[in-house]
C-alpha cells in the first residue's frame, strides 16, 4: 500500500500493489490504477508519463516488467514471514544503541 498526499500530478490517496503468488510461484501482479489529472497525462509531451524505462509508477502500474517474480519472491519469502526485521526498534528500558537497533531475524514457526 502505498499512501499519497494531495499532488497536482493524480488523483489518488491509496495505490495497493499486489502480487498474486501460489506453491507454484509468482503468477501476476495488479494494482490500483492511478488516475492522473487529465492535463497532466495528455498535457506536453515533456510532462508525458515514459513508458519505456523502469520508474516507479511504470512498475506500480505495468504488470509485465522484467524482474516482478523477483520482487513477488522477495515479498512472499523474505518479507511477509518476518515483516518486523524491517523496524527499528526502540532502545526501551532494556539498553541498545539509541539508534534504532534492529530486532533479530527470527526463524517462522516450524511447518510455515
């Protein structure tokens, strides 16, 4: 999910990115379609969406774009077991740098 503030380029508050994965492996990617301000997307040819190169509104919004099994299988092996190795945690009262020590990759529970 990715949250978005008022801007003069589109519409949306909320684009969702996801991708479909079975046993199998990645399958497909969808996602929210981004609905530009008409005189952004059809305005002057420099201000035109490029279609061409790997951005990320082209990845958010293609579904065909080399390496989205890679992504799909970063997200479903790395990512979602163990989502809290991504967050700082808080130095608290049991010591740490005060900096934000990451917390420890744990292992997911036997049989996932």
């Amino acid at each position: 999910m990715f949250f978005f503030r008022s801007n003069p380029y589109f519409l949306n508050e909320l684009i969702i990115k996801q991708y479909d994965v079975s046993l199998a492996g990645y399958r497909a990617s969808s996602s929210t379609p981004i609905l530009w301000f008409w005189d952004y997307e059809r305005g002057a040819p420099s201000r035109r969406q490029d279609t061409s190169s790997v951005s990320f509104f082209n990845w958010l919004s293609k579904h065909t774009l080399p390496g989205s099994g890679k992504i799909a299988e970063i997200i479903s092996e790395d990512l979602w077991p163990n989502p809290l190795q991504y967050y700082p945690a808080d130095a608290g009262p049991r010591g740490g740098s005060g900096r934000g020590d990451l917390l420890e990759r744990r292992s997911p529970p036997a049989g996932h």
